[in-house]
C-alpha cells in the first residue's frame, strides 16, 4: 500500500498569508552567513540544513488521503477536503490514468466535501466515481453542496459515472494479491465521524481524522481491538496542543497526547499526525511534532511519530 497526503489541515484551507512568509524570509536570512553561498553546493547544503518549517511547509490544504495497492487503474481515496483538486491534477500527470476512484468519507462537514466541485477526473466521462459513506444520506449531502445557490456547476454535470454506496457491512476490493478489506467504526464527533481500516493480509492502515479520542475508544473491548490493535500505519486526528484541546472540549477533535496515547494503548507501529489546527503556523505545527515525540518517548512508545504534511508518501 502507497499512501500520499493531499490535504493535511483541519476545518478549513489555511493559505500561507505574507507575514508568516515574511517571518520564513527573516529566519533564512539570520542563519545565513558567506561561507553558505560560496558554491551551488553550499547553497544546498545551507538550505537542506534549515529547520523544516522553514524551508517548506505543512501545507494549506484540507482533509485527502490516497491509498494505491498496486492497480494503476483505481486508487482509494480518503476525504473530498480542498486537498483532492491537487490529486485530480497530478492524476492528469501519470500513465495509465487512474480509471476508477473509489472515495470514503469520514463524514459531510465542508472541509471533507470542498474540493469535489474541483475534482478535475470528475468531469471525464471514461471515469467511473463510486461514492462509499455509513451515513445513508449519501447522495444528497454531495448533490446539496453543488446546486444553486451555493455552486454553479452541478453534480450532475460532472460527467463521470458515479455511484452512491451506503456501508453497512465490511467492504472488499480486489487487489493484485486477493482482496483488501474495509471497515468502518463511528467516532466521537459531532454529527458523527466514521473512521476506516483497510487490511490487505499482509499490512493494515487507519484513517481516523475528526476523531475526538475519550475513553470508550481505550476500552478493552472485541471490537475495538478488532479495528485498532496492531495497526501497521495509523494517521489519527491531532489537531489541538493539550491547552486547546480542554478548551475546545466536545468539539470533536483530539490532542497531540491523546493520539500518542492510543497509539501505545492499540499497539499502532507508526503514528501520523493529521488534522491540522488551521490558525497554527507552519512552526507551531512542527513544534506539536517535536512535543508528540518527546511524549512518545515518555509513554515508551517506540514507533516513529510523523507529521502529515502536503506531498508526504508512506508505503507499507
């Protein structure tokens, strides 16, 4: 399994504004000195030696995951956030263009829906779209965000074929090497949130964004042993500092501690940070990154913790 990160950010798009971009410019220009710009050489090596929220970025994007697993021809695809038009258009880039697109919803809050309108493979009609979500009012919640007077451009002009399935049961996909299996279980969030497991006999993956983790979630139960136990790769929702996450209590997101404590709870072997804060900068987040470690440290959980960032590519 290939998973490549669209859109990182959480709740809506958080376009890079001049003034953090200033401050990028300034920190370049205090670790500069003449030794750094002496040959093409130590030019690079000046710049791979910056820290990394300063040369680069998080990313503005909101919530799309892909998921590739060996088939050209279909990708798995996790959240219609903003983050899915970069995937429509690097799409447009490779050969064999993916021909089929399977996409699971975490649920219908306008950060997950926003970038369907711009989902460029949507409007060939040699496309085949197949829609998947628990909640039964699939159809018209992506029909509803594409009509007058919020949207010029319809749903039904998208000339893709489309598909609107309701999951109530696990899912199976062929693969190159059997099937890969697909489950959802409901999260804490309002209106509710639905997180996703995919196994393909050899690794698994969690997609768990907007996900506020409490205690039921660290039960010891069947079932939640069933989805969380033993994950391969598990990319959970972070979005707040610990401060926040109190005071922002039941608005349905978690802290950077709560993830790291259930990914020692379940046994998760590589944590990915995900989801977000939008009004935190490219430096706060990485600085949530740096703390998630040093707590991880704390927890003896020894798995790496990564930080989800626009164009980040993991394979399992």
């Amino acid at each position: 399994m290939r998973i490549r990160f669209w859109g990182v950010r959480g709740s809506l798009p958080a376009p890079k504004v001049p003034a953090e971009i200033q401050n990028k410019v300034r920190s370049i220009l205090e670790h500069l000195t003449a030794k750094d710009i002496e040959s093409p050489e130590a030019k690079e090596q000046f710049l791979l030696g910056l820290p990394t929220w300063v040369f680069g970025t998080v990313g503005g994007n909101t919530s799309c995951v892909s998921l590739d697993w060996g088939d050209p021809t279909q990708r798995i695809v996790f959240d219609a956030g903003s983050g899915l038009r970069e995937l429509g258009l690097a799409a447009a880039k490779v050969k064999p263009k993916p021909a089929s697109y399977h996409i699971f919803f975490s649920h219908f809050h306008w950060d997950h829906l926003m970038g369907l309108p711009f989902f460029n493979p949507g409007y060939d009609p040699s496309v085949n779209l197949s829609f998947y979500s628990p909640k039964p009012n699939l159809e018209e919640a992506l029909q509803g965000q594409m009509r007058n007077p919020y949207f010029p451009v319809t749903l039904d002009m998208m000339g893709a074929a489309k598909t609107y399935n309701l999951l109530d049961k696990p899912l199976s996909l062929p693969s190159s090497g059997g099937f890969l299996a697909i489950r959802h279980k409901k999260v804490k969030h309002p209106g509710d949130s639905y997180a996703y497991r995919v196994d393909d006999g050899k690794h698994s993956f969690i997609y768990a964004t907007d996900a506020e983790l409490c205690p039921a979630d660290f039960l010891d139960t069947d079932e939640n042993a069933s989805f969380f136990k033993n994950a391969d790769l598990a990319v959970v929702d972070s979005q707040y500092t610990l401060e926040d996450a109190i005071e922002k209590y039941n608005w349905g997101h978690s802290s950077f501690r709560s993830a790291v404590d259930f990914a020692a709870k379940w046994g998760v072997k590589h944590l990915v940070l995900f989801h977000h804060e939008p009004t935190y900068t490219d430096k706060e987040v990485y600085n949530i990154l740096q703390s998630a470690k040093s707590y991880a440290e704390e927890k003896e959980f020894s798995g790496p913790v990564t930080l989800a960032v626009e164009g980040l590519e993991l394979i399992l």
